[in-house]
C-alpha cells in the first residue's frame, strides 16, 4: 500500500507521466492499424510528435483514458495507508449513486473498517474519522479545518453568511450571538412556544381521529411542528401561520439540496435548484421579521423571540459605555440578520425533526418510561397540569431531561459534521488529509462506546443519574460538537423538548405501531425511523388519565 509521503507523491508523478504516454500510444495502435512504432521512446519529445500524427477524436479519446487513469491514481495517493476501496470501482463519480438511498449500514460498515476511512465522489476526497479521539481532534483544530456542508452549501446558504468566516472573524460574529441563548433570553421565548406546543396537541389529536384513530404517518407532522416551533421562538409574531406552514412545507427540498452528496453546482429543476428557490424565499420572509422586530424594540417594545433579543443588544449597545458591547452589537442588517436566522433553521429544522420522531416512538414503545414522566410533571407543577411552563419547572425535570439525553445518544440526529482541510492536516502521525479534501468527524461511535455507556444499544435514560460514567463521559458526549464551532442552541433544544414531551405526556396518549421498519435508521440528512413513524394520539384527562375521545 502507498504510503502518504512526499517520496511517494514523486513517484506517483512519474507514473501518471508514464500512463500519459502508454496510454496516448495504446489508443492510437488499437484504432489505427497502420500505426507502428518500433521502439517508443519515453521522452516528451516523442510524446508530442505522436500527438501531432492522430486525429482529434482519437486524442479526445487518449485523454478520456488519460483521466481516468489519473482519477485512480490520484485517489491511491490520497489514500494512503488508510481503509477504503482499493480502487474506485466507478471511475470519476464514485459511490455517487448510492446519495440516492444512502444508508446507515454502509456508513456503519465506514466507521467499523478502520478509525480512518476514505472515499473519492466526482473531484471530492472524503476522509472519514471515526474513533471518538480522532473526531474530537477534527472539532478542535480551526487551524487545519473549517465546516463545508457540501459544495453548493454556499450557494444556497450565500457566500455572505456568517457560518463561513473563519479564524478571529468567526469568532467575534458568534460572540455577538451568544447573548441570544442565555437562560434569561430562553425563557423570553418559552411563553409562546407553550402555545404553539397546546395547538398542535390539538391537531395531533385531531389528525388522528381524521383516521379513525388508527396509525398513521406522523414523519411530516413531527418536522411541521419542530418548524413552527422554531420560527415561533426565532421570528415571534413577525412571520405570519401562512408562512410558516410555506416553509414547514417546503423546507425539505433544502435538506434534499444539502446532502452530503449531491452535485456540486446548482442546475435548473435539479434538487440544489430547488433548494436555493426555498432559501432565498425563506430568508425573505426574514428579513421583513428583522424589519419589524427593529421597529418594535425602538418603540420599546418587549423582547419575546430570537430577532426581539438580537435587537435589543443592538439598541442597548448605542448608550453603552463598554466597546466590547458596540464591537459586537453593531447595527446589522436585516439581509445579516436573515441569513444568520436561517442558519438556525438549518442547524435545528432537521436535527430536531428526528429527535421528535424518535422520542415520541422510544416513550411509547416503553410504558414504564412514559409513566415516570407523567408522574414527574404532575409533581414539578404542584398537581397542576395546566401551570404554565417556566425554566425553573423545567430544570426541576430530572428524568424528562435524562428521557431526551439518552434519546440524543441513542440515536442521534447528526451522525457526521463534513469539514474542509484548509491546509495539509497530520490527522494520525501516520497520515496526512490532503488540502481541499472533505474531513468528516463522525458522533454515533463515540455516543455508542460500551466503555462509557455500559450495554450501548440499550435505552436506559437512568444511565445519566449524577456521578454516572455516562454523566462524567464528557469527552464522548459529542451530539452538539466540541470546540470553536459547538452548536449555540444546545440549552434551547434540551428546554424546548423536556417542555414538549412533557406537555404530550399529561395531555394525550399515542400509540405506536411497531413494524420490521421501526427501528431500521433512514438516512436524511439526519436520521430517522425508515417506517416513516406510525403513531396515532387521542385526548387524556391528566388527573384520572383516561381517554377522553373528541
């Protein structure tokens, strides 16, 4: 096998020069009989006097052949000493195919072969990390990385976006952000995520009797109500039910753009164009939020929602004394603001998506799970079901919250962060990831160590008890990311789904229908339940706990 080395990336040069050559000879023998050469001579000479003897389309041909043999010979070197195919069985494209049904066997098959990994799609040499060092190592080292998405990621997400600085200016944009996810900032947002989690309590409800309370598929259900839930907190009243029920509706085209492998440049009625239609619409809709939410806090209005908080450090940083404050609190635009509020609908929409549709089939397929939560939420709201929901109740959820953290490890939502090497990276002391290849850290090996957590594929939400090894295992707790890049939202995604599940739990019972499917991972971006999630809710009295049919 190749090594990765300098000495081996000059003898690679000389036998692609050889290939050149061989290959420019071959083609022309084999269609042009009456070509002989006795006594081929290696020199770049003799190469270009043969060029000038064949005819265009036999050149055409001899320099298809030619990139093809460079297409595997590159990939040999990039490869290295680490697992993966010998060759690209499908020259140029790769396993590009197989983004039509990727799956989570293959992925797994990746991560098993070797804490390095790699495979080549079109031009892109992918790198996978698979051992819970190694990716901790990639999250932290900004100097050699910076996250990619994929290609058209900025295209769709715009070059101007926030998420694409790097070094210091990253830096200070999400220091300026951070203030957006304090615990005073979550529990202004929290009121009317209440409301929205009562209406669709409701419409659950209501959806379910339209079947005659039988099962049915809930997938799209869950990603609506993650959606409005997250606009409500991000946007407040400023985007109207219409639209968010437009981009609940449609923002699945931009997760279908977005794929870790997908083409690389956007064209028309191809799913990348589809995507980028979507963004730029949605980002509209935000700027006129932004727009509104300005004016609101100027009149002194209250701060309710993401842009209400966001503006509010803008305005209190035109009187402050501190330079940090008016550094970091500039006056940004409404197109900034946009692009940075759909970053957050990128970053939650399809993670929290499938956390819904997992936690809802883990609490019903386990009763006993779901009785310790009732019982919980009737004792932290003092016998109450109808008090309202506030921070402190929710930090008093000990085992709602342990339910969600050990549904995060369970299945978590991202199972890969795509990152791109910004200069030659010495991952391991035995191999270097070339510059401009694609570096991906992968989550689901570290969260399913048996030497952290004791039997892994188990749901066990008592496993994170205070002074557990899962608890002291921080090192493996990877679902939100580690280093510069950390997900910002980590406190509003354990708060919003504690609240949530809680709620369900007191309101309503569902059903699960279990089939072969249901616990088969489905690869979307995120992961879900391959059977689409069949559920089916009716209304429950919180005090008696009967069922109380509408």
């Amino acid at each position: 096998t190749p090594s990765n080395s300098s000495a081996a990336s000059d003898v690679y040069k000389r036998q692609i020069l050889n290939f050149f050559f061989f290959l420019i000879m071959s083609v022309d023998t084999i269609i042009s009989s009456d070509t002989i050469i006795s006594s081929p001579s290696t020199t770049f000479e003799t190469a270009a006097n043969l060029l000038q003897t064949i005819s265009t389309w036999k050149l055409v041909l001899s320099l298809i052949l030619v990139g093809l043999v460079y297409d595997q010979v590159s990939y040999q070197q990039k490869k290295g000493s680490i697992a993966g195919p010998k060759y690209k069985v499908w020259p140029i494209i790769g396993p590009f195919l197989e983004s039509f049904d990727p799956k989570f066997e293959e992925y797994k098959a990746k991560w098993d072969s070797g804490e390095l990994s790699c495979v080549s799609i079109f031009h892109k040499f992918v790198i996978i990390a698979s051992s819970r060092d190694l990716s901790r190592k990639i999250f932290q080292s900004s100097k050699f990385v910076k996250p990619c998405v994929v290609d058209v990621a900025v295209k769709i997400l715009r070059p101007s976006n926030w998420v694409f600085l790097d070094g210091k200016d990253h830096t200070d944009y999400r220091r300026s952000l951070n203030g957006l996810f304090t615990q005073q900032a979550l529990s202004q947002y929290l009121p009317s995520q209440e409301k929205l989690m009562d209406k669709y309590i409701n419409h659950f409800i209501n959806y379910s009797k339209e079947n005659d309370y039988k099962p049915r598929v809930f997938f799209h259900e869950m990603r609506e109500i993650m959606c409005a839930l997250s606009l409500k907190a991000f946007c407040g009243d400023y985007i109207t039910e219409d639209q968010i029920r437009k981009v609940a509706d449609d923002y699945y085209l931009v997760t279908a753009a977005l794929e870790l492998v997908n083409f690389p440049i956007i064209i028309p009625y191809t799913k990348t164009w589809y995507g980028k239609r979507v963004a730029d619409m949605t980002m509209k809709i935000f700027e006129g939020c932004a727009q509104m939410a300005k004016e609101h806090i100027a009149n002194g209005g209250e701060s309710v929602c993401v842009l209400d908080a966001w503006c509010k450090l803008i305005n209190d940083s035109k009187t402050s004394e501190s330079e940090d404050a008016k550094f970091y609190h500039r006056e940004f635009t409404n197109r900034e603001m946009s692009e940075a509020i759909f970053t957050f609908l990128f970053a939650s929409q399809d993670a929290s998506s499938s956390l819904a549709c997992w936690i809802f089939q883990i609490v019903a397929d386990r009763p006993d799970v779901l009785a310790k939560i009732r019982e919980e939420q009737m004792k932290v709201r003092n016998g109450n079901p109808n008090q309202r929901l506030s921070l402190d109740m929710i930090d008093n959820m000990t085992y709602t919250n342990m339910v969600v953290k050990e549904t995060l490890r369970y299945r978590p939502p991202v199972i890969m962060v795509p990152y791109v090497v910004k200069q030659d990276f010495p991952v391991t002391s035995s191999y270097t990831a070339p510059k401009g290849s694609m570096l991906i850290p992968t989550l689901y090996p570290a969260l399913h160590d048996p030497e952290v957590y004791e039997q892994p594929d188990e749901f066990i939400p008592e496993r994170w008890v205070e002074g557990s090894k899962a608890s002291e295992g921080k090192k493996n707790w990877l679902v939100f990311g580690t280093g510069p890049h950390v997900c910002l939202g980590q406190k509003y995604v354990l708060m919003t789904f504690a609240g949530l599940i809680g709620k369900f739990a007191l309101h309503t019972n569902w059903e699960h229908e279990v089939t072969p499917l249901s616990e088969t991972i489905k690869v979307f971006a995120t992961i879900f339940p391959k059977d689409d999630l069949l559920l089916t809710f009716t209304k429950r009295d919180p005090l008696t706990g009967e069922t109380i049919k509408v």
